[in-house]
C-alpha cells in the first residue's frame, strides 16, 4: 500500500465545509494526515463491483418477498407490507447507498462485508471532505473515484423522470418540494441531511429542513409549516420507526398507499440493509468472487464473523478463529437481533498493521469511494477516514 503524506485541514477549513463537528474529543482530525494512493484499474474494480452487487441485490430482494422470507431477514412484522408496497411502486426511488467492501488494493480480490442501503453515513467525509484535502495540499483534486455529488443530484431528478436520462427533469418537474428531516441533537446525522437538501437544491427542487418532531402527518401527506410536501427525506432508520413508532409507521403506510407522499429512501431498502439478506445472496449466488460464505450458523474449520441482522457502528460484532477463540469483540446495543455468521476476510493491511475498509457508494452506479482506517479488526464508529487519490 502506498501513501502521500499531507498537511491535515485546519479547524478553520473545517468549519467551512461544516465537518469540524467530526473532530475528535481530544481537538485532533477524523481525517487521516495521508492519503491512499490507488491504481485506476483499482478504482475502476470497485465501480465495477458495486454495480455487479446491487443487480444482485434486487435480485435476492425479488426472491425475499416472493417466498416470504421475511423472517430470515428479521424484518419487523409491522414493514412487511409496507416493503412490499414499496417494492412495487415504481415512484419509490433508492436514492443512495454505500458498500462496505474489503480488498480491492494491490490486487487483493474484492469481497462484499455488507450493504448499507437505508440511512449510510460517511457521506460528506466521501464527497467532501477527501476531494478537499487534496484541493487544500495543491493535488489534483479530480484524480479521484468521487462523483458522488453528481451522481445523487442526478438521481435525485430521476425520482421525476423515472428513466436513465435526466436531461428532460424540466419538462416533467412541476414544483415538487422535498421535505428533509433528521432527529434533533445528532449533528452528524443533521448535517449529513442538510448536505442532501444541497444536493436536492441543486437538482432544481424546492426544499426545507424541518426535525422529525417538527413535521405533521396525516391523512392527506406530510406537512410543514402549512406546506404539504410531496416527498419526505429521513434520515432514520426504517427498523427503529418500525420498533419505536409504530404509529408513525402506520401513519406513513397509509400516506404511501394511498400516494400523498413519496418517502426516501423507501422501506424496501430494509431488506438490503439487514445483514440477513447476505446469507440469501449466498445461496443464490454460491461461490461468488465478490461473496463471502454467510450462514444463520456458525461456520466450522474457518475463521468467521457474527453479526447482528441490523447491527451498526461495528457494535455486537465477533471474530471467530477457525478454533473458535475470539479474535475480536464489540459489545453494542443491538444484542437483540438475529445473528448471522459471514466467513473472516482479512482487510487490506499496511506496513504498521492498520487495517482498511473500503465504502463505495451507490447512487443509481457506482459513484466514488472513501476508505476507513483502524489498527483493530472491528472498525468501530471512530475509525479513521483515510482520503485516497488516483496514480498518474
């Protein structure tokens, strides 16, 4: 693995691009001091993988609901229709997601970890951040997989037309607004939203920010101030809506049904974001080269991974050795899930033993990656956020 050392971005710098939040308790910088030097065929691989994954995504979502095997998934009993209601509705448009893959670099062969398609984080890390750092030290910023921005806003126009091209939104856009909310006192998760209200803008429509406790439903849509919005961006995960508020979930199955409002990203998302649907896409796909084994038991004679079905943050996650001796634990509030076991695949590692994750993000294709840094198996909430750059 090869890197450029950089000059880190000042707090300042930070506060402009609205990402000092991320700093750490200590006052030092979430974003790694170098930079990860990839080849092109590398970046082109992972673009390439991404795109080869999410067909079989839907693929194995198509096989879920057509044989009810919600369960496996450990799908709340109270989305079920609402994800088959989704599934079928065309308007009801994946926006965006990021892939947690490792390898990728030096050749190592790339494996799918898991999809996280409803509520993704990194995101201004992926699309800001790592093309900033590279402005800020004189690099090129453009020799980067990062389009990330380009490729929202255009799907964004896509929830109009509905097609590949975006370039006739005009001519069907009719003033639709977007209502965005997040929950009030995470930061991260506001900003991130308020990023996609940028995006949106951008786009060409009409947007607001409001807290999920400030917006009105009804029978008639969603509701801000008065205004009804025709779409609801959430940036809260369908399982805890489904778990905590189910009156709100049912409130918003009869919005959906009876089409008052257009929710992102929509509730099929859920099927792709539980870890569940891994074992589904093994068993539809076995032996794979972009899969790892992934069982609802334990693996034997092989090092392996439990992870819980909606699992985050690297929390409730252990690694097995092929003995059954723990390699690595995280305890987490997630417990009460279904457990999956995937076969142990080792991240690219470089010459101090830190190992790194890549998230390639999703948005219609594969649109850009940003890598994730730890000296530990788990890469918990606070791994590092390594930028990368293309060699010339």
């Amino acid at each position: 693995m090869k890197f450029k050392k950089v000059k880190p971005l000042t707090k300042e710098f930070l506060d402009e691009i609205n990402f000092s939040w991320n700093l750490e308790k200590d006052g030092s910088n979430y974003l790694k001091d170098e930079i990860l030097l990839i080849k092109e065929e590398d970046a082109n691989r992972y673009y390439e993988a991404a795109n080869e994954l999410y067909d079989m995504f839907v693929e194995a979502g198509e096989y879920v609901i057509k044989n009810n095997l919600f369960s496996e998934l450990d799908i709340p009993f109270n989305m079920v229709e609402l994800i088959k209601l989704s599934w079928e509705n065309d308007v009801q448009w994946h926006l965006y997601g990021r892939f947690d893959l490792a390898g990728g670099i030096d050749n190592k062969p790339i494996k799918l970890l898991e999809f996280n398609a409803d509520t993704p984080t990194s995101l201004i890390e992926s699309s800001i951040a790592q093309w900033a750092l590279l402005k800020y030290n004189g690099l090129d910023e453009h020799r980067q997989f990062n389009n990330i921005f380009d490729a929202i806003r255009d799907n964004f126009q896509r929830l109009v037309t509905l097609s590949e091209s975006v370039e006739n939104f005009s001519d069907y856009y009719d003033g639709w607004k977007i209502l965005f909310s997040s929950v009030k006192g995470h930061i991260e998760d506001e900003e991130t939203t308020k990023y996609l209200q940028t995006i949106a803008d951008e786009a060409g429509f009409i947007t607001e920010f409001a807290y999920v406790d400030e917006v009105e439903f009804g029978d008639d849509g969603i509701f801000y101030n008065g205004e009804n919005y025709e779409y609801w961006f959430k940036l809260i995960p369908w399982e805890s809506i489904a778990i905590e508020e189910g009156g709100l979930l049912t409130l918003l199955e009869e919005i959906i049904k009876n089409q008052k409002a257009i929710i992102l990203n929509p509730a099929y998302t859920l099927l792709f974001q539980s870890k569940g649907i891994l074992k589904i896409l093994w068993e539809l796909f076995p032996n794979h080269p972009l899969l790892l084994e992934t069982s609802n038991k334990p693996l034997k004679n092989r090092a392996f991974v439990e992870k819980k079905c909606f699992g985050r943050e690297g929390e409730n996650i252990t690694i097995y050795d092929k003995n059954g001796e723990v390699l690595d634990k995280k305890d987490g509030e997630y417990d009460n899930f279904k457990s999956i076991y995937q076969e142990f695949y080792e991240l690219n590692k470089d010459e101090k033993n830190n190992y790194y994750q890549a998230g390639v993000f999703f948005a219609y294709e594969g649109c850009g990656v940003g890598f994730r840094s730890s000296n530990r198996l788990i890469l918990e909430d606070r791994a590092k956020f390594v930028a990368h750059m293309i060699e010339e």
